[in-house]
C-alpha cells in the first residue's frame, strides 16, 4: 500500500528478512529504550509470530520509519478454555516521522489484513484516546480482563468480525516475549 506525506513516497509492506535492523532501530528510536526491540525480536522467534502481520513503512523505498507487530495471543476463558486471539504490540514510528498519520496508516492495514486472515478480534494496551478512533474500547465491560494491573480505559479489545467475542469472558494471557516486560 503505497501513500504520500509532504512530498514524500510512503510504503506499507509485511516485514522481509532484510528488515530486521531497520524495525529494530525504529523501535530503539521511538521507545528510548530496549525492550519493545526486544519484545519484537522474541515473537519473531516464536510460535505465536504472524509473519504477514508484522508491518512496515518506507520512506521513499528506502528507509524504515516506523512499524507494527500484530502477533498471536491468548483468552482464558472462565471455563479454562484457551482461545486464540490477537494482540497489538508494538507499534513505533521514528519520532522525526511522527504526528504525519504513519501509526494510524499501519494500524488500519494491519486491522483490513487481520480481518482478510479471518482473525476473530484484536486486544491492545495503549492510550485511551488514541486507539478508541480505530474501534478499540474498554475490555472490562465486554467480559475480558488484562493480565496486568493497569487502568480499565487502557487495556482495549476490538471485534474483527462483529458479535465474535459475544459470550467469551476470561482473560488475556501473553506469551513468554512479553517477559520482557518485567
């Protein structure tokens, strides 16, 4: 998916072998610290790593600016049953390329190509105003909790395909990447 900012050629492309100091760095720049790479890098190695779902956006066909890592997660149901689901993490962009609409840009291409996959629905844990824009809301009233002791408003859930977690009440378990974490 190729779209233009400023003047300037933007590319949206699943992640490639070759990418992968590029998406690394893109994390390091945008988080100031390790653990997102980090975090990036065990989910590549795992099972629960989604290949076409781990995204990137090119400057002019050149340089990776920013990224997003929909992967594999985990709904434990109250009857114990494991569902599969989807988690949204990270999502970073180079900070000299934010507020241009790059992160909303690969949010809605990882959400078209997650639902053309048949994936069910997507849990984020991100900022309360800026992730309800794209359809994320609240987890707590639709029967699902956060593995982590955060704030109701920032632990968001979202249907793929409507009326697909009607019925399911459990929490999130995340895979052992996210070890990072703690």
């Amino acid at each position: 998916m190729k779209f233009n900012i400023k003047e300037n050629n933007y590319h949206l492309r699943c992640e490639q072998k070759k990418d992968v100091d590029g998406i690394r760095q893109v994390n390091l720049d945008a988080f100031k610290q390790i653990q997102e790479a980090k975090l990036v890098e065990e989910i590549r190695k795992s099972d629960f790593f989604v290949p076409e779902l781990s995204i990137v956006c090119e400057k002019n066909e050149q340089e990776i600016v920013g990224h997003i890592l929909i992967s594999k997660i985990e709904i434990i149901t109250k009857e114990s049953e494991t569902l599969s689901t989807l988690g949204l993490a990270p999502l970073s962009v180079k900070p000299q390329f934010q507020n241009l609409g790059i992160g909303s840009r690969l949010i809605e291409y990882g959400l078209e190509l997650s639902k053309r996959m048949s994936f069910k629905h997507m849990f984020v844990l991100g900022h309360p105003k800026y992730y309800p824009r794209f359809g994320f809301a609240p987890t707590e009233p639709m029967g699902i909790k956060s593995p982590f002791p955060v704030p109701m408003e920032v632990f968001m859930g979202l249907e793929l395909q409507k009326g697909s977690l009607k019925g399911i009440s459990g929490v999130i378990k995340y895979p052992p990447a996210f070890d990072v974490f703690s």
